[in-house]
C-alpha cells in the first residue's frame, strides 16, 4: 500500500495511523512512493481516502461508506493508547482477603449482646466484652454425684408395679433427662389419660426416693470450689433439673450450695425436658442474658443436643458416661475445677459456625410423573 508524500505529510490522521520507514534520499524524483506498513489499530481493513472537504469517508472492504469527521477518527485513535480496555474485568472486592470468593456480610460482624438502649457507655461497653457470661449448671452429674442405676431400677419396679413389660436399656437410656410426664406418655407409652400420667410420675419420685434411703447428696469433687470462684468473678449460676422443685430445693439446702445461685429451674417450670432446649432458654430469660453469652454444663449428649439447639456453648463433665462419649461438646472435662474463668471467657468469644444462619440451598425440581396411558387390562380369561 502507497500513499502521495504530499498528502501523507499534510495528513493529521495518517501521522498516528501509520509508521514511516526512513529510506536513502533519491534526488532524480519530485515525488516519491514511501512505503509504509501498519500498526495495530481498529482501522484494518479500511481505505482512507483524502478530499478537500475536512471529512474522512472511511470505505470498508464491503464496500459499506461511513463518514467521519476527523476529530471522531482522532478520537477513536486516542482510546486505543490507553492501557486498560473498557471490556476489562474488575475483580470485586479484590481488596479483602476472601477475593474471589463470595463477599463477607459484614465485618466486623454485629454483637448480640450489645443494646443500644443502655446510655451508660462503660456497661455497655461490658456487655460488649467476653466477661459478659452466665452459667447453667445440671444438678445431677455436675453438681453432686449421680447414680443411673437406681433411677433405672426405679423404673423397672413402676412397670412392675403397673403390669407393663419391663423397658430395655436403650430406652431407659434414652428417657435420660426428660420429664417423668413426658416419659411415660411419649416414650414408654404407658398412658395417655394426664390424671394417670401425673400419678404414675408422683409413684416413680416415691420409689426414687425410698431406693435412696434418705441418702445424703454428696457434692463432685470441685464443684463447690468452681461455684466459688464464678461467684468472686460475678458470674452468675442457674441450675436445673428435671426433678420436682421440692426435691431439688430439699437437695440444695441439704448441700449448702444455695448460696452460689442465683436462679432455680424445674421440672414445673418447663413443659418438656431434655433434649428440647426449653429448659436452657428459660434459665438464660431469668438470668437476663442473650442464649450465645451462656454456657450450659451437663453430664449427656442429650444435654449437648439441647444446648446447641439453644444456641449455647456447652461443656461436657464425664461423670456417668465416657469422655469418648461427649465429643460433640465443645468442651469435655472430668472435674468443674479444672476449669477457669479464663476458658469460659475464651469459649464465650468463640462463634461456632453452626450458629450462623444457615446458607439458602439451592432446591431440586421435583420431575413430574408421566400420565398413566388410560389402557384398560382385563385380567378375565
């Protein structure tokens, strides 16, 4: 491709559409062919042709003419000059540590325990800290010493006593922690009549008790000294259990441990027991805290299992049962004073991952069945 010296020299467009290659100077001619090549541009494939109007008609090979000005040629040809392209791709939030995958919530992420109704900055600000954090204790198996077997062998003498088959282990093992009520008539399946079922619960208390023989409790090694120590730190201590609340409170004045709690929860108070977390969150509405500042202590998995649906942390003590047993505690301990406030305001700053809300999963269309052909079959022969 050639182009007239003169008019590529006059030319404001072809100085940025075409390179020169410098030659030897020849003098015999007047005019001379300078043969170029092109640069890169958006404008391969087109003829430029030059007229004495300020217009640039631009003839495509498809023999389409376009007419542009030449300040939209220069235009054109200025944009090719800057680096970034306008289709380039941008990566979002490029700038945090997750890049490339799906954007954070927020962060830092709220703080439930935080209410902004409180206009005393440094109680807020309390509240706001790991320290803020209460305690739920079970009775049996934590506080004081816990006997599966009399309870079992007290069960076993009220089916007896009713003419009912004797309960299997796995059962027994599984009524561990309910209510009497919520036993005999969901589980054992005794009785549905609610006059029967509070009778056959106020007999199996009666044959606990006389199993017992008006035994003393006897507090776990340690747990006098933990309550001691959560109550110089003031934190404070509910206590459950799905005993009746005349039993519990003659346990505890028996104990001396009364002095350390600050609420009392029993089997009147609840509507069901273990493992449906009822019990827990009404412990944490009379202690006036948020279900993620306590921690829940128990001896069961079932207590695991309900404490995690409260959305609470939990600590398993191996009282009764194995500590291979108790893994899904967050914590698993065989005394409460091997324990520190330390730890439980290390645990309460963790979040578990299970109390997030959970991610929307993506649904599977349900295929519809094929219409049945209507072909009638006679199976008469």
């Amino acid at each position: 491709m050639g182009l007239d010296s003169i008019t590529a020299s006059t030319s404001t467009v072809a100085r940025q559409l075409f390179v020169k290659i410098p030659r030897s100077k020849d003098l015999t001619y007047k005019q001379r062919s300078v043969p170029c090549r092109l640069s890169s541009s958006g404008f391969m494939g087109l003829r430029l042709i030059c007229h004495p109007a300020p217009q640039v008609v631009l003839i495509h090979q498809s023999k389409i003419p376009m007419k542009l000005t030449i300040k939209s040629v220069a235009l054109e040809a200025r944009k090719e000059e800057k680096p970034q392209s306008k289709n380039s791709r941008i990566v979002p939030h490029a700038y945090t540590v997750d890049a490339g995958m799906r954007p954070t919530k927020q962060w830092p992420p709220p703080n439930r325990a935080d209410n902004p109704k409180i206009h005393n900055p440094l109680v807020r600000l309390e509240r706001m800290g790991c320290g803020w954090l209460g305690v739920i204790l079970e009775w049996e198996g934590v506080i004081v010493e816990d006997d599966p077997k009399i309870v079992k062998q007290a069960w076993l003498l009220l089916a007896e006593e009713e003419g009912k088959s004797p309960p299997p282990a796995f059962v027994l093992r599984r009524i561990e922690g309910m209510k009497n009520e919520q036993a005999i008539s969901e589980v054992l399946c005794w009785s549905r009549d609610p006059s029967e079922v509070r009778r056959m619960a106020a007999r199996k208390e009666e044959i606990l008790k006389n199993l017992q023989n008006g035994a003393l409790y006897q507090v776990r090694y340690g747990s006098r000294e933990f309550m001691n120590t959560l109550g110089k730190h003031k934190i404070p201590i509910a206590v459950v259990s799905t005993r009746p609340r005349k039993v519990l409170e003659e346990a505890i004045e028996s104990t001396g441990v009364q002095s350390f709690l600050n609420v009392v929860v029993s089997a009147e108070d609840v509507h069901r027991g273990k493992p449906d977390p009822e019990m827990f969150v009404y412990a944490a509405q009379l202690l006036n805290y948020i279900p993620e500042r306590c921690i829940v202590f128990g001896n069961s998995n079932s207590t695991v299992e309900a404490a995690h649906d409260a959305r609470m942390k939990c600590v398993a003590v191996a009282s009764t049962h194995p500590v291979y047993e108790l893994g899904a505690a967050d914590l698993v301990v065989n005394r409460l004073d091997e324990l520190s406030v330390i730890d439980l305001k290390n645990l309460s700053a963790v979040d578990s991952p299970e109390f997030d809300l959970p991610e929307v999963e993506m649904e599977l269309e349900e295929e519809d069945e094929l219409p049945r052909p209507a072909v009638g079959v006679d199976d008469l022969f």
